[in-house]
C-alpha cells in the first residue's frame, strides 16, 4: 500500500461523517449506554471506573469497525482483482451510499433503515453473547461488549462499509473505519 493512500482527506471525511451522525448514534445507541450504566451497581459507579468502562466499551466498538472495514474491503479487492470494470461498480455503489447517508444525517431520507434490516440476521446471533457479559463491571468485559455492539445493524454504518468496499484495500479501510469511529465519540 502506498503511504499517500493513507491521506489525511479519506480520513478527515470519515471521521467528519461520524460527527455528523452523531444525532443518530445518540437515538440508535444512548438508551443502551444509560441502561448499560445503570446496571452497574451503584457502590461500583466511582467515575474513573465508568470512564474505564466507556473506553473499554468505545475501543471495543471501534476495533469491531475496523475488523469489519478491512474484511469488507478485502472482499473489495478480491472482486476488484476478478473482474476488471468491477472497481467503477464499487466506487459508484460508495458514492451513492455516501450521499444516502448524508440525506439520512439531515433527516431527510430514512431508507437506510431498510438497509439496517439485512444485519439483524447476524445480530440475532451475536447479540445473545452480549446478553452473557453483564452486567459489565470490568474493563474487560465492557470492550468484548463493545466488539459484539459495534456489529449492531446501523446504516451509517452500512454507509462506511460501502466505501470500505470501494476502497478494496484492508488497512486504508481499516484506518477510514476508525477515523469514523472516533468521530462518533463525542455522541
């Protein structure tokens, strides 16, 4: 991989996109995160260790971004490499994802709600192993929590895989993912 494609445009997007998603992470994801709060016993609810628990959650949900970005566009790859105008597809499919995205963040479209209906079939699997791990009282436990959610179904999600797909280069997708990943932070 050549270092210039690791350039600070793709990235600066990508975590600009998870800023301005964050109204949509707030709904999607902040009854979780209170709930998820509020199960810890309250002698265990000193500040420091909810903020352990809030990283660990955050770097568990990012890590699960990136791992999903790089096999997304490792499939990108390996279409791009057995069909030659396949690359055109991909980078026309991102596109549109992206302006899809952009329309839902503005809460003028909300298809991408459609588009979060094909993960729940992989949700449905992964979500009871989540259900084992609390309540969530150790670090540990909050970022192999964090790794399960970040597979939740969620269309600004969908959205960054598309041009992880269009990208079809693992570790440039990777560091996109975790650049909108860190973006969503502030939500």
């Amino acid at each position: 991989m050549n270092p210039a494609d690791m350039s600070l445009p793709p990235l600066a997007a990508a975590f600009v996109f998870g800023l301005l998603g964050g109204a949509h992470c707030i709904g999607m994801c902040g009854g979780i995160m209170s709930a998820l709060t509020f199960a810890v016993p309250p002698s265990m609810r000193q500040p420091r260790r909810l903020a352990g628990l809030l990283l660990g959650y955050n770097l568990g949900r990012i890590s699960s971004y990136m791992i999903a970005g790089a096999l997304v566009a490792l499939l990108g790859s390996v279409l791009n490499h057995a069909l030659d105008s396949f690359a055109l597809v991909l980078r026309i499919l991102a596109a549109v994802m992206l302006i899809l995205m952009a329309l839902c963040i503005a809460n003028w479209w909300k298809g991408l709600l459609r588009i979060e209906a094909l993960g729940r079939v992989l949700w449905r699997r992964i979500e009871p192993i989540g259900r084992r791990l609390m309540p969530v009282v150790k670090v540990p436990q909050a970022f192999a929590l964090g790794s399960l959610w970040g597979w939740m179904p969620c269309g600004l999600i969908y959205s960054m895989l598309a041009w992880s797909l269009a990208v079809a280069e693992p570790l440039r997708a990777a560091a996109m993912m975790g650049a909108f990943g860190l973006g969503t932070l502030p939500a």
